[in-house]
C-alpha cells in the first residue's frame, strides 16, 4: 500500500521543464562575463602527432570594455618577444626578428598551437549562437551526466558570419550552468574539435575556466592543454594595447 501511495504522489508532483537554450545561453553568459580589465599568465602545452610535446608561457592582457587584448610570448626562447595584438577589428601578430607587424585573421593560430585567436576573446555568448532547431522548429535539450555530473546537452547554431565553429554543442551544469564540454562543427556536421573545461575559479563573483583543453578531432593526436594563472583585475593602463606597447615589451 505505502508502494501505491508513493506512486500516486509521484504522478501528481509537478515536473520541472528543462531550460531553454536560450536561458541557459543568458545563465552561461551571467556566470562568465568580466567588467574589469584581466592580466594573467598562460601556459599553452601542445601535442602534435610525430613532434611530440611543446611548452609555450605567454603574458595576457585583456580590456573588456571593449574585448582588446595582448599576449606577448615569453618562452620559449625561439618564440620569446613574438606577441599578438586585437584592438576594434583589427588583430595583428607581431614577429620580434623582423620587427614588423602582419594583419591576420582571428582564427590565426598562437605559436602553432591548437589555440586561436578567437579563443582569447570574450564576445558574448548569447550574441554569437541561437538555438538549433530541428525540421519541426523543435529545440531539444536534454539532461544526462557527464561522469557523475548532471549536465544539459544542447546544439546550438552561428547568428553571425565571424565564429569559429558555425555548430556546437554544449554540455552545462544543471546547478549553475557553468560549460563543462563543448564541441565543435563545421557547416557541414564534420567533428573538428572538443573542448573541456576542467577547472574553474571566481574572480570577482565571476567563473573562469583555468585549465581547458583543446582536442584536435580532424587531426587526431593533437592537443593543446590551457592554464592560467596570477589572474589580476586593477584597471590597465590604454597605452598596453597599442602597438608601440608591445614591440617595446619584445626589446
């Protein structure tokens, strides 16, 4: 009799519909987004198939105002001084040995690496992606765990032309919506790349992911591993994100 009567209770309880992808866009970017300049250290460790395991320390500065960034390399020595500039529309790679600086795309790969420009950025979540939806109009997420984390799964799709991944799904929290694996599409479905976030820490009652990695899937066998350290939020001088800043920090 207990049995029925828990069973009956059951049925009558309400149940709790899952989020829509855009909520849980608008909670991830809640949970993330920094108002206060950053300066931190970053360790970039990548694999590559036949070429084994590569270091690369870099400094990073970054204005959230107006998402600008610099990252000047520090070691190795073959890389020491080379350095990357975004400012507006505009994102320059600067190369120490010939003291010049080139134009290139956001996508540009740092030092080689698995990382791109594009990944040092903060552009708003909910402003780059929508929900993808199926041929019905449907949107679908779903709940599962990831390990023993209970996590949301959902696909999402590109609002606007400059992204890295036109497609992604997205693996969150249930609890507080933090991002915990992402992967990545081409247009036309081909699995390029996942990414885990495997380490968070607050700033400012703010969620950064400290240790991320970042897995080659057209490319198997490359990696490249993300750590972040010395996070800093006093304000930073505008001088830092020119260009005469940076080839004066390579000297």
């Amino acid at each position: 009799m207990k049995n029925i009567v828990l069973a009956l209770l059951a049925l009558c309880m309400p149940v709790l519909a899952a989020p829509t992808i855009g909520e849980l866009l608008q909670k991830i970017e809640a949970s993330h987004k920094m108002t206060s300049d950053v300066k931190a250290n970053v360790t970039l460790t990548q694999q590559k198939t036949g070429q084994g395991i590569k270091q690369f320390d870099v400094l990073y500065y970054r204005r959230d105002a107006d998402d600008s960034y610099l990252i000047i390399m520090t070691a190795p020595e073959s890389e020491k001084g080379n350095g990357y500039l975004r400012v507006e529309d505009n994102f320059w790679m600067y190369r120490t040995n010939t003291r010049t600086f080139q134009h290139i795309n956001r996508d540009e790969s740092i030092a080689g690496s698995n990382a791109k420009g594009e990944d040092f950025e903060r552009r708003p979540l909910n402003e780059l992606y929508e929900a993808a939806k199926d041929s019905s109009g449907k949107e679908t997420v779903t709940e599962e765990k990831l390990g023993q984390i209970p996590v949301y799964k959902f696909d999402v799709k590109a609002k606007v032309k400059d992204v890295d991944y036109p497609k992604k799904r997205f693996w969150v929290r249930t609890d507080n919506a933090l991002l915990l694996k992402e992967e990545d599409y081409s247009s036309s479905g081909t699995l390029m790349q996942t990414a885990y976030d495997l380490k968070y820490t607050t700033v400012n009652g703010k969620f950064i992911p400290v240790t991320q990695m970042f897995i080659d899937e057209f490319e198997k066998g490359n990696k490249t591993k993300v750590e972040i350290s010395g996070i800093s939020t006093e304000k930073l001088d505008d001088k830092i994100f020119t260009k005469a800043y940076l080839e004066n920090l390579s000297k």
